[in-house]
C-alpha cells in the first residue's frame, strides 16, 4: 500500500507539471509567431529600401538629368558670350562701321542711325574724292596725320570689301568732316565722301560707282541736299582729287538734281 502511494504521487506530480507546459506552450507560440512576422516584415521592408536606393535604373535617371542641366548652362553661356562677340564696339577715332555691298536701297536707312541725332539743316553740301592709294579702308587713311577726316569711305576690294560703305566716327558722332590732303578747307556742313583708290591710274570699280550712287541719294533725299550742293574737282593729282579715270558725267546723271 504504501509502495503504491510513493508510486502514485510521482505520477501525479509529473502529469501537474505537464498540464502547466501545456497551459503555458500556446501563448508563447502565438507571441514567437508574432515576432517573427514582424521581423520578416522589417527585412522586407529594409531590403525593398535597399533595392531602390541602389536600383540602377534610378542612378541611370539622376545622371540624365544632371548632364541635361549641364548642357543647358552650357548653352546659355555660349549663347551670351557669342551675343557679346556679335555686339557692335564703340566707335573710336581711327575706327569705322561698316556697310556692306547690297542693292537694296532701304540698306541706306542704316546711316542715320547715328550716335548724336542727325539735326534738320546741319549738312548743305557733299564732296566727293579718292584716297590716291591702290588700296586701303577706313583704318589705314585714318593713320594720316589729322586721323581720318572723312565722314564716309567705299572700299574698292583691296583693303576692304568691294562696295563695302564704312562709317567713320565723324558721322556717327555728327562731326564736321576733317581736312583731307591737297585740300585747303571744308566747310563744316559738307559731308566727306572717299572713295579708295586711285584714279588716275584706273576708274574706280562698278561695285564703287553703284555704291556711291546709293549713298549720294540717300544723303540727298534725307537731309534734302539739292544736285549743284554735290562737288567734286580734277586735275590737282592730290587725294582730294576725283581722279582723272573718274566718270563725272556718267556719275552727274545720276545724282538727284
């Protein structure tokens, strides 16, 4: 009897302690089960903010852009500095504008665009005469002494464009015309006209001819400068001659009575 009791009660006390394992077995499961979603979520999601901070195809985009605003800086930048290139200087004593060889008459409309307004009855008269040189433009008669003393000159194709009309700074600046060689005086509302060239030795070009006809008509009709105000001499072999090859009938009929 009592053998059977101290085998009983290890019985018991076994089958007390497994209930208590067994009581305590589901809420431990359900909190690891729990726990492990959890943590399989934030790998998930640690290792989806991973792939697309190092997706490629996002890198890829970024590059794309930044070279994209590179290349438009760049261009703006070349675009000013090209604008600046382009931009007309100042006109300096020994420099000219310049007025290229066109047959449209509307091309001489450019020339009162001057610096200092072009004032009603400042010019009465216009003088027209060669440089005596085979070639040259507005910067090397401008080394003469004196500088250059025309208000406009008309390249024969050596030294400048054939027919090409450059604007000296007297016209721009509405100055009198300066003194040119062999010449005793000018009046200081005649407008100077040089032609270069020289003309005792050959006729200036066509190109020349039609130019300075252009130019004389325009300065005729806007400042209202009547045919007998337009002069020019022969025969005293100095720069402010017409020269002898100079066709002064063929340029009278075209000058505006």
């Amino acid at each position: 009897m009592n053998q059977h009791t101290r085998t009983a009660k290890p019985a018991s006390g076994n089958t007390t302690s497994g209930r208590s394992s067994a009581g305590r077995s589901p809420g431990k499961s359900a909190a690891v089960r729990a726990g492990t979603r959890k943590a399989a979520a934030a790998g998930a999601t640690g290792r989806t903010a991973t792939r697309s901070s190092d997706d490629p195809r996002t890198s890829d985009a970024s590059r794309r852009k930044f070279v994209v605003f590179l290349s438009l800086v760049g261009l703006l930048t070349g675009t000013s500095a090209l604008l600046l290139a382009l931009a007309p200087a100042p006109l300096r004593p020994d420099s000219a504008a310049s007025l290229f060889a066109l047959d449209a008459p509307r091309s001489m409309d450019v020339i009162f665009d001057t610096a200092n307004p072009v004032s009603p009855g400042q010019w009465k008269y216009i003088f027209v005469h060669h440089s005596q040189t085979p070639s040259g433009n507005a910067a090397t008669l401008a080394a003469r002494p004196g500088g250059l003393g025309d208000h406009f000159v008309i390249g024969n194709g050596s030294g400048c464009v054939d027919g090409e009309i450059q604007i000296g700074h007297r016209w721009a600046s509405q100055l009198p015309a300066g003194r040119v060689p062999g010449l005793a005086s000018m009046r200081p509302d005649c407008v100077s006209i040089c032609l270069v060239g020289d003309f005792n030795r050959s006729a200036p070009t066509p190109t020349q001819r039609l130019r300075l006809a252009q130019l004389v008509a325009a300065l005729q009709k806007q400042l209202s400068i009547p045919g007998s105000s337009v002069h020019l001499v022969q025969g005293t072999n100095t720069p402010a001659d017409a020269g002898r090859y100079f066709p002064v009938d063929a340029f009278r009929q075209q000058v505006t009575p």
